[in-house]
C-alpha cells in the first residue's frame, strides 16, 4: 500500500482542476446557506404558529354569571374558542333547549328550542335504559368466539 508524502500535498493543483475546486466550494456554500434559511424559516413558523393561539399572559379566568331557565338542568356543554354550547333539560316539560354562549361576556348569543325530542334520555325522569342480553358462550361458559381464525378442521 502506497503512502502519500509531503511532497504529493504540497504540489499544487492544475488551473482547471482549482477552478473546478472553486466552484465546488462555492456550490456547498450556497447549499449549505440555502438549506439553513429553510430551517430557519420552518422553525419561524412553527413557533409563529404556537405564540399565535396562545392566550396573552396578563388575562385571568373571569367569573361569569349566567342566568339559565328556571328549574332546567345542565346536561352537557361544549366549548369552541370564545362560545360555549349548553344543553339544557326543563323540568316543567317544556322543550329541551341549546343556549350558545360568549364566554368573555356571559352573554346568551343564540337561544334553540329543540321541539318534537322525546324525553332526553339523560334526564332523571327518564327510565332505566333496557339491559343488554347476555353473551353467547359455550357449553363451559366461556364467551363464544366471533371469528376463529387458527382453528383448523
């Protein structure tokens, strides 16, 4: 196996071959630069993207007071962005109702009446849901397998 001295480094590279060289290293420089702005901007997005949603750090939860119908009972709610949608149960047998409201203010936004429901089934008034049948199971009481797929004949 052949070494390489000193002397074959140090001799210098033909016109065409520098030139060559040259433009290599000025290739890599300009992707290597190319390709770090594209981090960086991939990077200034996503953190662009996450400080935009998120809430100034001065506000505090405000206590809102929302007045709802007389004798009606809070089933669920939901919330997206500044509203939140409540499902309401009347208990004088009046139709159950939808208040969408805006959480900043308390304020009722939109009032829906949900006609022609029968009974919410979430409301106590409401009977006991049938129970479910039993499994089917073997002889030995073990549930019976839906689809064998290693079972050989």
């Amino acid at each position: 196996m052949t070494e390489i001295g000193d002397d074959a480094a140090e001799k210098p590279l033909d016109p065409a071959t520098e030139r060559l060289r040259r433009k290599m290293v000025r290739l890599l420089a300009l992707s290597v630069s190319t390709l770090f702005i594209g981090v960086m901007a991939v990077l200034g997005a996503i953190v662009y993207k996450l400080n935009r949603d998120a809430p100034p750090s001065g506000t505090e939860a405000a206590d809102l007071a929302i007045a709802l119908p007389a004798g009606s009972i809070l089933l669920d709610m939901a919330t997206s962005g500044d509203t939140a949608l409540l499902r309401l149960a009347p208990n004088d047998g009046a139709p159950a109702s939808l208040l969408r409201i805006d959480l900043a203010t308390g304020a009722v936004i939109a009032r829906y009446r949900l006609d022609g429901l029968a009974q919410s089934p979430a409301s106590p008034e409401s009977p006991a849901p049938a129970p479910r049948p039993a499994p089917a199971t073997t002889g030995s009481g073990a549930p019976t397998p839906m689809l064998d797929l290693y079972k050989t004949p």
